[in-house]
C-alpha cells in the first residue's frame, strides 16, 4: 500500500472514532440535557398530557386541571381563589416554570417523581399517577389575613407556636395564577404583571425583607435579659432621653416627646417605644450580642425553607457603635420578613423555644398514602430561658393592654405584641413601613402573627403599626384562636 493511500485510511478511520465518539457524547450526556431544558417542547407536552396532582388546603383542592380543548398541551392548571392562595401556590404554566409549592413539588404534581412509581408503571415505563401537596394553611386564617390586608400594600404570616405550622402566608396586592396557565395568553398577563409597579408577583410575606422598625426592640431585650445586663424586664435602665448616637452630634429622639422614656425599664420601653432606651441597650451590649441573639431567631439563615426559601433576613456586621445603635430601633441595615418577625413572637410565646415553621403538612400519592410527613419532622431550639420568655410575654401584654398596642385587644384572649414603625427612603422622605407583631392565646389555641403594611390609603401622619398593622394581626388571630 503506498504511503498516500496509507495516511488516507488512518484520516478515515480518525474522522469516523470521532464521529462515534460525539454520536456518543450528544447520546449520553447532551441527549440528557437537551431532554430536560426547559425549552423542549416535549417535557411540556408531557407534563400536560395528564391532570396535574393538587395542593390542599383545609381538606379542600385549591388547584385542579382542565382540558384546553385544542393544540398539542392537553390540560392546563386552574386556581380556586387564586389570588387569596397565589403566595402558597404560586403557578404552574405551560409557558414559564413553575413557582412556590407548584415549583418546588412539580416533580410530585406532575408525576415524574420517583416514590410514585408502583413496579407495573416501572414494568410498563408509564409515568406515575401524581401525588398531592397537603399543606398546613388553614383556610379561615388565611381568608382573614387576606381580607384584612384589603387594599393596602402588604403582608402577613401565622404560624402555631406549639408546632410551627404555618396558619396563613397571605400578600397584597396579589394576583389570579390561572391568567399565568395557558401558554396561548399567558404572555400578555406576565408582561402586565410584570411591568406593574406594585409588583403582585412579589411575596411580600417570605421574600421581601424590609427595615422590621421598633418590632426588633424585642430581639434586642431578650439579648439584654439573657446576657443579664437588665435581671428583669421591670429595672431601670441608665437610658438618657434624648440619647446622643455615640461619635456624632446626632440626638435620637421618640415619638411620643411625652413618654416616660428616661431610664424606663424594659416593660415601659416596649410599652411607649421608646428609641433611646433600645438604641443604648444595643450599643452596650454590643453588636456581637444583638447579632447573636438575631441569629438564634433566624436571622442571617440563608437557607429559611418553609419548604418556600424565604430570602433571608440580616442583622449586619462590622459597624461603629452609632450604626449598632441604630440597630437596636431596627433601622440602619437591619431587614426581617413578615415570617421572620412572626419567628420572634412565636418563639417568646412557645416558652422560649422555636418550632421550626413549615407549610407543608404532608405529601402523598395518589391514593392518599403518605410519602413524607413533614409536622414529623420539625425541630425545636431554645432560643430563650423560659424566665426570659415569660417576662417578654408579660411586657408585650402591657403593650397591648395600655401601650401603642391597644387595636389587636381581642375580648377573651391573652394578647402580646410590639409595634413598628420603620423609616423609609432617604431621610424618611417616603411612607414608612407600619409593623405589628404579637401572639394570641386562648384556651389551649395559640398563634403568633407577624404584619406589615408597606403602603395604604391613609395619610403620612395616620400611618403607624397600631393604626394600620394592628388591626390585620387582631383578625387573623380571631381566626386562629375560633378554629
């Protein structure tokens, strides 16, 4: 054979390893990626060639599917109440991936999920029938949190201090999910959704953390008590008012110029809000202490999942002493969720100890045979002494009974809450964020219930967490401790 031949054939057999080799590789491994890219038509085809599995609520669906009637997707998903529920569901659309529960338990709703599997589907290769989502939110709370919000812009969360089921996720302005369903007009409805700039697709109660205002005073005075800096919530504290922000010129005042706020005990502090006693509590205590304390009720938790990942709350770091006391009123870079706040009084509630809060009940398939129970599968931390626990509990009653707290009195029931006025924008040139957050007990019922409004109707000089948020967090707990 002559040379050129010879260093022919070797090209030849070179070029066709090489095409065995890539016919391989697209088989093996891009076949696999190209099968789950969201832009293979194929998976939704598949997905919705079948009614999808339901997420419950109360005993109830709040989901369902329908047939489309035409075209290559032969079902699509519908809401009951979409937008009371649309912060639990979230949506499952034929043209965008999926949100909240529906997201985070597709695999389960639509079947693919591999603890469905009886051995006749793995004989047959069919997929499974779906399961279903049972959640924790209890549909009377739910609907009251939601009603009462109403109008204004905001959100609030329940959660049962006894074992962290939460009772209701509820946020406004919000949205219908089914307009989100139907690939055919879903694009019209996400642009308008989307370009609304009071932002309805935004869970406001676990993924919008904003300034918690005087509602942080009571992570500030658990760290006091715990520490031992104050033996009781009902001894004086060396609190100047006005108190001078160390290195500056700058006085922090209150509210209330009235309130009996000089050296007030922690009970009269959390009863009148009174800034200069926090904000000098923080800065003796120092900010590793408050951070320490922030961090035992979850903040700084970058992995909050209710299963939900709530974006995380932040007690910051590396401050001067006028930022930690700042801290201390809640401002400067100090963030919280409704769920967050609602943490902190359910874990002063429950004797000092946090349940770990879930939404989800359990998952099952379905035939209603349980996959995984998830109320099995809490875990408790002692966030608190039961002494520090019950001196809060006593001083957030006085809140209620004869401080800024008087609108979530509820006739029958032992209340306890803080209010919060968070500043907003750039020297306070927008409408504060108004804050509540508190626990009900009654009988053997108990709730903890966090709120906030970011923007209403009312005037600049109305708005306030007893005027705006109090009221919200006094109906939901009605409904909670009824049910």
């Amino acid at each position: 054979m002559n040379k050129t031949i010879r260093r022919a054939s070797v090209f030849a057999l070179l070029l066709v390893f090489a095409l065995l080799v890539r016919a391989t590789w697209v088989q093996f491994y891009d076949g696999t990626a190209l099968a789950d890219s969201k832009d293979n038509r194929r998976n939704a085809i598949e997905t919705y060639a079948a009614p999808l599995g339901n997420i419950i609520v109360g005993g109830k669906s709040v989901t369902g599917s329908t047939r489309t009637g035409s075209g290559d997707l032969a079902y699509k998903r519908t809401y009951a109440n979409g937008p009371l529920y649309a912060a639990v569901t979230g949506y499952a659309s034929q043209a965008y991936a999926p949100t909240q529960l529906e997201g985070i338990y597709a695999d389960l709703l639509n079947g693919t999920d591999t603890r469905l599997k009886t051995v006749m589907d793995t004989v047959t290769n069919q997929r499974a029938a779906p399961g279903n989502v049972v959640t924790t939110i209890d549909p009377d709370v739910q609907k009251a949190a939601y009603g009462a919000l109403g109008d204004k812009k905001g959100a609030a969360v329940a959660i049962d201090p006894k074992t962290g089921r939460i009772l209701a996720v509820a946020s406004t302005p919000s949205y219908d999910p089914s307009s989100l369903t139907d690939a055919n007009t879903a694009g019209a409805a996400w642009k308008r959704l989307t370009k609304d700039p009071e932002k309805p697709l935004t869970n406001r109660a676990l993924r919008q953390p904003l300034p918690p205002g005087s509602t942080f005073k009571l992570v500030v005075a658990a760290a006091a008590l715990e520490d031992g800096l104050y033996s009781s919530v009902d001894e004086k504290t060396d609190s100047p008012d006005p108190y001078r922000l160390p290195g500056s010129t700058t006085d922090l005042s209150n509210e209330n110029p009235n309130a009996p706020c000089t050296n007030a005990s922690i009970r009269t502090a959390l009863q009148y809000s009174c800034n200069n006693v926090f904000a000098k509590m923080a800065v003796k205590l120092g900010q590793d202490k408050v951070k320490a304390m922030a961090d035992k009720f979850g903040f700084n938790n970058d992995a909050q999942d209710v299963p939900v990942r709530a974006y995380t709350s932040l007690y910051p770091s590396d401050m001067d002493e006028a930022g930690t006391a700042l801290t201390g009123i809640g401002q400067f870079d100090v963030t919280a969720t409704p769920l967050q706040m609602a943490m902190v009084s359910a874990a002063i509630a429950n004797g000092g100890k946090l349940v770990s809060p879930h939404m989800v009940s359990q998952i099952t398939d379905s035939g209603g045979d349980v996959l995984k129970n998830y109320d099995d599968d809490t875990s408790t931390t002692e966030i608190l002494s039961s002494s520090t626990a019950e001196q809060l509990q006593s001083a957030m009653q006085t809140v209620i009974e004869k401080g800024t707290g008087t609108n979530a009195r509820i006739p029958g029931a032992t209340v306890g809450g803080k209010t919060g006025t968070a500043q907003h924008g750039e020297k306070n040139s927008q409408t504060p964020y108004a804050w509540f957050t508190s626990y009900a007990k009654a009988g053997d019922k108990e709730v903890a219930v966090a709120v906030i409004v970011e923007q209403s109707n009312a005037a600049r000089s109305e708005v306030s967490g007893n005027g705006l948020a109090a009221p919200v967090a006094k109906a939901t707990m009605e409904a909670a401790l009824k049910n």
